[in-house]
C-alpha cells in the first residue's frame, strides 16, 4: 500500500530506482548528487537491491558503462551533477544516438569557474541537445514518481531513448519532504521488468552499433532522432496518465498556477517554482492578475501545448537560471521566442537571468521580476529581451 | 557467405533504428578498393617470394598464390603504399589509377 513517508529527496530518488528494480547502476559520486548513488550502493551490498552497481573512475566511464548495459537489454540508472555530466557530454550524445533506454537523475549544479558546488541550470543546459529526453522537477514526490514513469517512457518500444530527470542541486536534493511512497507490488503492477528488444547486443546474434557514418548516412540518422523525440510526447502523456490513473497523482507538462484570468505569467522550471507562487499570491493580493507556468518537460519541448495555454496571457516573464554567454538570453527564454516568432497573437517574452551559482530568487525578487516584465507592454523595453536579475551593479 | 541484405541508400524511415547493423561481418561486403588512388604492382621477375608485403599490409589485401609469389586483392586494397616501400627489393611499383 502507498505510504506517507518523510524522506530526503535524493533518497526518494534512490527508492524509485530500487522499487524500479534496476539491473545496473554505474554512477560515480558527486556534490550535490552523491547521496543518490551512496543509498543505491547501499541497497546493493544489504541485499536489498539485485542489482551490478559498477563503481568507475569518470563520469564518462559510468555513461560508457550504462551505454553498454542497456544495449544488452539491462534497466539502467545513473545520477551526475555539474562538473560530471560536463564530463560525461560526449557518451550523453552516444547514448541517445544509440537509441538505448537509461534513466538518469541529474542534481542540477553550477559548471566551473568558480568552483561552485550549488545548484543552477547551467548543466544541464550545456548538453541541452543531447538528444535525451529532459524533465525538471520541482520536489520530492515529483523526482519519486518522475524516476519510475521514466523507465516506462524510456523503454517504450515506440521511443527507445534516455531519459534525464532534473532536480536543483541542495534546494531540493538535501530537503527532507513528505511523499507519498509506492510499495514494490504497486510499482510492478505499473512498471513490469523491461522488455529486451530483438536486436539487443547477444552473441547468438551479433548486431552492430555506432559504426562509421559516411556524410550519406548521418542526416536521415538524426532525422531518425528528431523523430523518436518529437513522437515520445505521446508516449509521456499516455504513461502520465496510466500513472495518474492507478495512483491518483496526474502530471502534464506544465504545471499552471492561477492562470485563469491571469495577464502576466511567470514561466520557469524547477525548485524556485515554490518561491514563484508566493511572489503570485502577494501580488494577486494587491490586485495584480498573476500566475505561475511550471514547465516539467524541456526536451521534446512542449511547442503547441504552450502556445495554448498562453493563448490570453500579455506578458510572459521567463526566469532561467542558466544561460548562453554572447547568445540571445537563457535557454527557456530564447526557446519560447523562438516558438512565438511565427505566430500573430503572441505575448510579450521578457526574460531574466537568476538563481546562478546557489543564489536564491527571493520573493520580492520575483515580484520586481514581474513589475519590470509588465512595463514593456507600455513599450518600455529591456535591451536585447532579457536582464539578469540579481546582479550588482 | 550471407547475403548483404541492407539498402545501401535507405531514406530516415528505412533506416534500422540509430543505423544499426542488424547483420555480422557485413565489412566485407564494403569494398573499399575504390578509395584507392594508386594501385600496387608485382614485379613477379623480381619478387624474391620473402613476404614482405603480406606482412605489412595494414588492410590484409596481399594474398599469397599458388606458385608462392604474391598479388593484389583490389576489392580492398586501399593504394597506401606501404608494401612498395617495404619491398627489399623493390618489386612492387604504385601505378596511378585512371578512370577508363
């Protein structure tokens, strides 16, 4: 039976991936993600776990490791941060070029100088074209429920690919929150054992995989991609909804907070969501029409589903926290442009930079946030779209 | 010898998934003699039968004749010229290619 449980949130990860019954995990620890990977090592040497917990010496040797664990047919996790998905860029492309089903969480962190061990988005975004399928969660029971639906959309015969869960490095890892657990038959009922395609790797039939690709080859390849992306939205939705269906908790790719009558919305991912919809509240109290678009799903992006949702909104305020230094603003911002250029109704797009490094977005930060996005309906504008937000000047 | 059973120019949706080769040892299948630009010759006058070539040969392209001399397998002989410059005594001479 489900059970209302307090758990750190990394170790909810940990739980889902144990309840997931997972065959390999390669992982190598790393600040703010080392507390996924000592639970999972611990299940495994208490028996708890079945499972070949590979201890590597890179993070590039852990994806490396996972690549070649689920192109036998095995379920594989992995958890990084920072620093080791940096390191591990080059094996993210080949997992998903590949076509082979991982799950792995990703302790959203800062990437070096300064060493900076907190969280921001900037990991993350650095291989934002990778090829995998990108989730941002907010707290505990979402990374809970979000780990266990992604071994169900990554292993779906109809999507074949990775599957990166997002969560901020300390402001969500370190918590300690209430969930609601799933017990070992429930999740199997959900999540049977995965199916091992044909062409898995075996020696009774030898298949092989990343070969050299002459220039004739490579544009329908990732032509191929591009399609497994785009078609594995279906797939999110149905097994959301399947998931929704037989435990109550129903998710979508966006997450609205008092959108109904609202003018101006933020639009964000991730952990400062919270501090959003208290920024929303104290200005809906002051009269203020308000709200909050959590965004859960960044790749495939969610291109139709926004436009739809923002379809009465005059003014959307991003907030990201990463960005592309000499580019065009953050990675969600020059996103949602992008997806508005060609349309005829579209809202004002402003966006800031904030929460880099570790740095809190306060509320009345988010509410300035607000108050600076709605002056450039009066046409006062910010040079270039976007600002960062808490920088000293 | 199976076969070669995939479309050499398949569009995105004829490609196996992520381009892979759901057949072994299909390599030979790929002639890659037509890289070549320049095509080794054996002098089988000079040729003193020492194996030389065969030896070198990055791609294993030298193949040993019945009469214990060696020739050329230009399906896969890619025109490095390795086994000229080996050749103790110079039996073996790069002819340039040229398209008939």
């Amino acid at each position: 039976m489900a059970k209302r449980i307090a758990i750190e949130c990394s170790h909810a990860i940990s739980l889902a991936a144990k309840l997931a019954n997972v065959d390999v995990v390669a992982a190598y620890p790393i600040t703010p993600q080392t507390h996924i990977v000592e639970k999972l090592s611990e299940y495994v040497a208490d028996g708890e776990l079945d499972a070949e917990y590979i201890n590597v010496e890179s993070e590039h040797s852990a994806m490396s490791a996972c690549i070649g664990a689920s192109a036998v047919g095995a379920r594989v996790f992995t958890a990084t941060a920072g620093q080791g998905l940096a390191l591990m860029h080059e094996m993210l492309f080949i997992a998903a070029g590949n076509r082979l089903p991982i799950v792995m969480a990703v302790a959203n962190r800062s990437l070096s100088p300064n060493l900076n061990i907190w969280g921001d988005q900037s990991d993350m975004m650095a291989s934002k074209d990778c090829g995998w399928i990108q989730i941002y969660a907010e707290n505990a029971q979402e990374v809970f429920d979000f780990t266990l639906q992604a071994f169900k959309i990554a292993e779906d015969e109809r999507v074949m690919l990775p599957v990166a869960i997002n969560f901020d490095g300390f402001y969500v890892t370190h918590v300690i929150e209430p969930i609601i657990a799933l017990d070992q038959e429930e999740v199997k009922k959900f999540l049977p054992p995965r199916k091992i395609p044909s062409y898995a790797l075996h020696p009774d039939h030898p298949t092989t995989w990343g070969p050299i690709g002459l220039p004739d080859v490579q544009t329908e390849l990732k032509r191929q991609l591009e399609e497994a992306l785009r078609n594995s939205k279906t797939v999110i939705k149905e097994v959301w909804k399947e998931f929704g269906d037989m435990f109550g908790r129903y998710y979508d790719f966006f997450e609205p907070y008092r959108l109904e009558d609202a003018e101006i919305a933020i639009l964000m991912m991730g952990g400062h969501c919270g501090t959003a919809r208290i920024a929303v509240d104290r200005l809906r109290e002051k009269g203020e029409k308000v709200g909050l678009i959590k965004l859960r799903l960044f790749r495939p992006f969610p291109d139709e589903e926004l436009i739809k949702l923002t379809k009465n909104l005059k003014v959307l305020a991003i907030v990201d926290k990463a960005f592309s230094p000499g580019g065009l603003g953050g990675p969600v911002f020059t996103e949602v442009k992008a997806l508005f250029y060609n349309q005829k109704i579209k809202p004002e797009i402003v966006g800031f930079i904030a929460g880099l490094g570790g740095r809190d977005i306060r509320v009345d930060e988010f509410m300035v946030a607000v108050e600076r996005a709605k002056k450039a309906l009066m046409g006062e504008k910010i040079d270039k779209g976007f600002m960062f937000l808490q920088v000293r000047e | 010898m199976e076969k070669f059973k995939l479309n050499p120019k398949p569009t995105w949706k004829e490609l196996p998934i992520a381009s892979m080769i759901p057949q072994p040892a299909t390599s030979r299948f790929y002639k890659t003699g037509d890289w070549r630009s320049f095509r080794p010759v054996v002098d089988k006058e000079k040729c003193t039968r020492c194996g030389l070539c065969w030896v070198y040969c990055p791609d294993g392209a030298i193949r040993i004749v019945e009469d214990g001399s060696y020739d050329v397998d230009l399906d896969y002989c890619k025109g490095c010229g390795i086994c000229a410059e080996e050749c103790p005594v110079k039996a073996i001479s790069m002819v340039e290619e040229v398209e008939e």
